[in-house]
C-alpha cells in the first residue's frame, strides 16, 4: 500500500480530526480541501463546523444528532471518494503597490538578499501561490510557494500597528494583513483589495484552496484609483478558475 | 416584532450580546464566540421556551444596570449573584416578569464570575455572518462589534406563536464548589500527547494549577508546573477545540474558550469535556484547579446526561412531560426506571466525609417507588 490512511481521531467531546501526513505540501492539502468541500454537504446533519488547515480538517460535531459511529462512517465514505473529486482551483489577482511607504522594507528585503528593489518585485510577482488555509485572524492566508532567494527574517520588533492589507515577508513566507494588527513582518507593498469585510457575502476575497498571483501597481495614481473603485464597490478582482482534472 | 426592551443605564465590566456562537465560518478564520458557559446560557433560554440559539447578554464580573422600556420576561442564570428589581431581589434560575419603568441591577457575583439575562424572544440586533454573537477583537457582531455601554438600547423579538408556555424554575442551578476548594476538570487526552513525556503528564494529573488573572474570552491562563515538550512545542498549525489545553514553548497550559483562535500552531494535551468548560468559565481567576483523563465513552455519556437535563427542562416548559423525573446532582434519572434504586453522589465520595441518606417514597400512576439518595459532608 503505497498511501496510508489518514488518521481519524476524537480531539475533544464534540470534535473529530481527520489528519493526512503530517507534513506540509500541496497535494495533501489539495485532499484537505476536497473533503472539506464533500463534508460541507448542507446533508450532512449533525456537523457543526470544520476547519480546514495544512494537512488536517477538524470536524465539530453535536454528538446527540449525529453519534461518532456514524460521524466515522460518513468521513470513511467521504475519503474513499476523494480520489475521484475533481479539483478546480480559482486563481485571484492581488494588485500590490510595492515600496516606499507603501513598502517600508522592500529596500531592506532586496539588499538582504543582494538584489535590487525591481529583482525582489518580479520575484514576488512571478510564482502562483497557494492558500494553504485561513487562520490567525478572520480572512489571513497562509500561502505557500514563495522563492527562497527573497526570503528576509522578521522584525526583531514587531510594529504595533500594520495597516490592513499590507503585503509582507517572515523568513520563507509570505502573507497579507486583512486587517489592521500588529506584527512582525517585512513589509514590501501594500494591496488596495479588502481582504475581510465582515459585512460582505462572502466575508473573505480569499478561500482556503485558491491561488493567488500578485501583480505589480505601476503609480500611486493607479492605487488610488483602485483605492476608489474598491471602496465604492465597483471593483471585481480579476478570477480564472483552473482546472486540473 | 420587535419591540424596545431595556436602556443601559450602567454597562456593568464587560457586558456582551452572545446566542451559541459563529458557526460555518471557522474555515476563513473567523471565530465561533458564544458564550463561555454555555450550559447556563441554554437553561436561560430553556426556561423562556426561548429556542436555544436566542441571543442573550453575558455578564462578566459585574452585571448592568438596566431600566425596562416595555414590559417583559427575563430569566437569569450562572453565578450566584444578587440581582434586583427596583432594589427588590429577584430569582435566579427561573422566568421573571418585568414591568415597563423597572429597573434590573445586579451586585457582584457571591460564586462564579458569569451570569446570562435571557429575554422572551430573544435580543434582536442584526445578524453577523449568521449569528448575533459579540467578537470583541474582530470589532463585529452584537452591538456593534462591543462591549454594551450607557445609552445603548435593547430590542427583542417577540414570535407570537411561542408565548404560552408553563413557567417553571430549575432549582439544580449550577454546581458551583467552594472557592478554597480545587475544582476538577475532565480532559479527554488526544494522540498528540506523544508530544510530551510520560512524567509531564504525570504531572499535569499530580499539580494543582490556578488559573491566571491574565484570562479573557479568548483563553484560560493556568499556572502551575511547566509541562515539558520531548521535541518543542510547535506542530503543524490545525483547527482549535472549545476547552483545548494548549501548551506553548514556556510549558504553561492555556485553555481555549469562547473566542479563541480557529487555528493554532502549538501543541495541545488534549480537550477539557464541554460540561467541564462551563464550570472552568465560572470559576475565573485565581481559582485552583485539578485535572483527570476521562475515556471517550465516559465523556460521552456525560455529555448526553447535561443534554438530557436541558431537555427534560424544555419538555416541562413547553408542557409535554409526561414522566416524572427525579433531577440530582445535574443528573437527570427517569422514575419508571429507578424502582429501589439508589443514586449515590459519587462525585464527592471521599473519606471521612460524614453520609447523609435520605429516603423518598415517590407515589405515580399507582405505583410506589422508593428512592434512597446519598450525599456527603
């Protein structure tokens, strides 16, 4: 047997976890999401809640409408389906303003890594990235797949205030604020997009599964424009779904 | 309809607008809040004929000032606390009729730290993602994303189909313990526990913790002896349990409550049991705390006991019991099955502890039925 089994276990009275391999790499977190999208089944009664992450799903359940038998049951079925789900994944184009007070520490991150401002831009910009899953706060993503040769250490001291949407480097990852918070990372540009608006349906642009590509804003003149657009609602991020049957 | 219920006079410390919590949007990061004992919180509502969901005010330390706008029906549960109407004291743990002009206060809780106000239809304030709950660091749902201040005025809802109902109190109240004495909480352990070394766990079931005043809505702070990793204390982030004990690289265990983070990425021993959560949540800071592995089958039946106790309260409310129940010790126990049976509080058991044994005789449908309960000093 060449793929194990994921493990199923109870976490808590009302909680089960299914977790694959315990490593991070797209194509078990590829299974994460499926199942999340067979689990989310409006049918499936009794199934509170579940929380997709890197290599795991934790299921909150209510034990009296559905029993662990059955709950186990339902995952079993739902996991040997999986390798006939089809998957398709949405790409979503974050325009980014990079540098300047836009991007305090792009100058820091290029010298670094003994590259000039633009080498870092066109690095950040060329690879797909994935969204792994949301987490932290309402809306964060964890992406995946940034080049090793921009990666910057954090901040030694966190700022204690970041504005939202601010794009940033931690070591080898990558992220944006979706809100304002503090924290700790290498600030390189900043997007005009809401990321998380709690009055909007959806609440978050972003969705654990998607992909993300970031492309370079030319002129402030164009941030602000976005800016408005944005802000006025008349603004649709550029969305191509890929299929990779 | 809605209708204006309460003005605030005085917000009290930390008063929020709660119903069962957030649900559907934990896979975008996005907190389950809720109250923080939620077995108080559904007996509040129970005893309206309220469905379980309907929005409520949880109070934290010390409760509001309110004045009433139109008449209504309240009903308060969790600590025992003094509350007043027009300086009168008021129940407990049963419905309480308010009359336009009164005015609810409260006094600072005797035992436990939260209590709830249900009102009769529930508090109306508009929908957030699904749900009326207050997040106070995301800044929405509730009244406006915070804590309730002077000035702000409440609405309910009132669905006229459900207003017949019969008004009954549930004198079982909540299980408080005395503040000296350690409170046990039970944990179902996780697999993950291969994270520690058997002497950490030893540990963690031998030490007496107190949880820190640095406690929130988000987590419990304990503090106590440090609980060793055998290879550090990061994993791979994953979703986050209600009750978790989740211990960070210092070794001090944090239990996750009502706000906490969908996800984390630090090692967890495992998850207090949900009736377990509520007596954590009112015990508060500086109260010591002990905590003992259960087996699943074992939390599960305590689960479906709490269950049937809001249940048996619902069908009495709503008039469809049939059966008479005998309710002990948060147990509920079905009189055709207790023939001669004796209940034994177990939970107490302890030596030296002087018996107190009472006998029943419970005449129903004929029938006679003798019913012994034991309880310890």
């Amino acid at each position: 047997m060449n793929e194990e089994q994921p493990i199923i276990e109870s976490t808590g009275d009302c909680f089960v976890s299914v977790r694959f391999r315990n490593e991070i790499n797209a194509q078990i977190n590829n299974k994460v999401h499926n199942l999340f999208k067979l689990l989310s089944d409006n049918s499936n009664i009794g199934i509170l809640d579940l929380i997709p992450s890197y290599n795991s799903i934790l299921i909150q359940y209510n034990p009296t409408e559905l029993s662990i038998e059955n709950l186990i049951r339902l995952i079993e079925q739902n996991l040997s389906a999986l390798e006939t789900t089809e998957t398709k994944q949405t790409v979503i184009e974050i325009p980014v303003l990079y540098g300047d007070k836009y991007g305090e520490d792009l100058d820091f991150v290029a010298e670094h890594n003994n590259l000039k401002p633009h080498q870092v831009i066109e690095i950040h910009c060329s690879p797909e990235y994935l969204v792994y899953m949301l987490g932290f706060t309402p809306g964060f993503p964890y992406l995946g797949g940034m080049d090793e040769s921009i990666s910057t250490p954090r901040l030694t001291t966190p700022r204690t205030l970041i504005p939202a949407g601010s794009v940033g480097i931690a070591d080898k990852q990558t992220g944006i604020y979706p809100s304002e918070s503090p924290g700790g990372w290498r600030l390189i540009g900043k997007t005009p997009l809401t990321l998380f608006n709690h009055e909007q349906n959806p609440p978050s642009l972003i969705m654990p599964g998607d992909l993300i590509r970031f492309v370079p804003i030319k002129s402030i003149n164009e941030y602000e424009t976005l800016l408005n657009l944005v802000k006025t609602n008349k603004f649709t991020p550029n969305k191509n779904i890929k299929n990779d049957a | 309809m809605t209708h204006k219920i309460f003005e605030i006079n005085e917000p009290g410390l930390q008063t929020t607008i709660q119903d069962l919590g957030r649900y559907g949007f934990q896979n975008i990061g996005v907190p389950v809040s809720g109250p923080m004992d939620p077995f108080s919180f559904k007996i509040a509502n129970t005893l309206l004929n309220n469905p379980l969901n309907c929005a409520c005010l949880e109070t934290t330390y010390l409760g509001p000032k309110l004045t009433a706008l139109n008449d209504t029906l309240i009903a308060i549960t969790g600590a025992k606390s003094i509350a007043k109407i027009n300086d009168e004291e008021i129940k407990l743990w049963q419905p309480i009729e308010v009359a336009k002009g009164d005015v609810l206060s409260f006094e600072s809780p005797l035992q436990g730290i939260i209590n709830y106000v249900a009102v009769k239809g529930g508090i109306e304030i508009p929908l957030i993602m699904n749900s009326r709950s207050t997040y106070l660091t995301g800044s929405f749902g509730g009244q406006e994303g915070r804590v309730l201040k002077k000035g702000d005025v409440l609405f309910n809802n009132i669905n006229s189909s459900n207003n017949e109902f019969i008004k009954t109190s549930f004198p079982i109240g909540f299980d408080f313990i005395k503040p000296s004495d350690s409170l046990e909480l039970r944990i179902l352990i996780t697999n993950s526990t291969n994270k520690f070394s058997r002497e950490s766990i030893a540990l963690l079931w031998e030490s007496t913790y107190t949880i820190s005043s640095n406690s929130n809505r988000i987590g419990y702070r304990l503090n106590g002896p440090d609980i060793n990793h055998i290879d550090g204390a990061d994993i791979i982030s994953s979703g986050n349990e209600f009750g978790a004990i989740q211990v960070p690289g210092d070794g001090q265990p944090i239990v996750l409550m009502a706000d906490r983070g969908t996800t984390g990425g630090y090692t967890k021993i495992g998850s207090i049991i949900t009736p377990d959560i509520s007596k954590l949540a009112q015990a508060g800071p500086n109260h010591k705390i002990n905590i003992r592995p259960v087996s699943f089958n074992e939390a599960q039946e305590i689960l479906s006991n709490t269950d049937k106790v809001i249940k048996s309260l619902a069908s009495r409310v709503a008039g469809q019991d049939t059966k008479i129940r005998v309710i002990y010790q948060n147990e509920d126990y079905d009189i055709n099955d207790l023939s001669d049976k004796k209940i034994t509080d177990s939970n107490k058991t302890k030596e030296n502890s002087e018996v107190n044994s009472q006998k029943y005789k419970v005449q129903y449908n004929g029938e006679t039925y003798n019913l012994d309960i034991e309880t310890y000093t």
